[in-house]
C-alpha cells in the first residue's frame, strides 16, 4: 500500500509539473491563479507526501492550468495465489 501511495505522489507530481511548464507558468504564477502558496505548488511537485493537498486544493490547482479534476474508482483486478 506504501509502494501505490508514492507512486500517486509521483504521478501528480509528474502531471502538475507538466502541466504548468506547458504553460511556461512559474511555480508563484500558478500558486497566485490557484489561490494556494509557491511553497504548496514546490511540495505537490516534490511529490512530498507529508504535507498532502486535498482534492479541492488539487482541483484548484487543475482548474487554474485549465482542466478539470475526475476521480475513477474501479474494482481492482487480483488474482488468486
């Protein structure tokens, strides 16, 4: 469960970095049109997990670069040992 969790943070982390220089954004732009912190913006593309957004704060942020947040829940595949 630890291994799935960090690969999330490093997968947001990928996306808004991606997302924001696409843009040619700075760190304190997007953070001003988001309404968060520069240093909220640094940690989310740390992939930090020890201070974790919540999903209106990561919403924000995705509304800010021009996308809209959508949360998919599936059954998860396991196979039997």
């Amino acid at each position: 469960l630890a291994f799935e969790q960090r690969r999330f943070y490093l997968q947001v982390a990928h996306l808004i970095t991606k997302l924001r220089t696409s843009q040619r954004l700075t760190q304190a732009a997007l953070a001003r049109m988001a309404g968060v912190s520069q240093p909220m913006i640094a940690r989310l593309e740390r992939g930090d997990s020890s201070r974790t957004p919540t999903f209106e704060t990561l919403a924000r942020i995705l509304k800010a670069l021009g996308y809209e947040m959508k949360i998919q829940v599936q059954k998860e595949n396991r196979r039997a040992a």
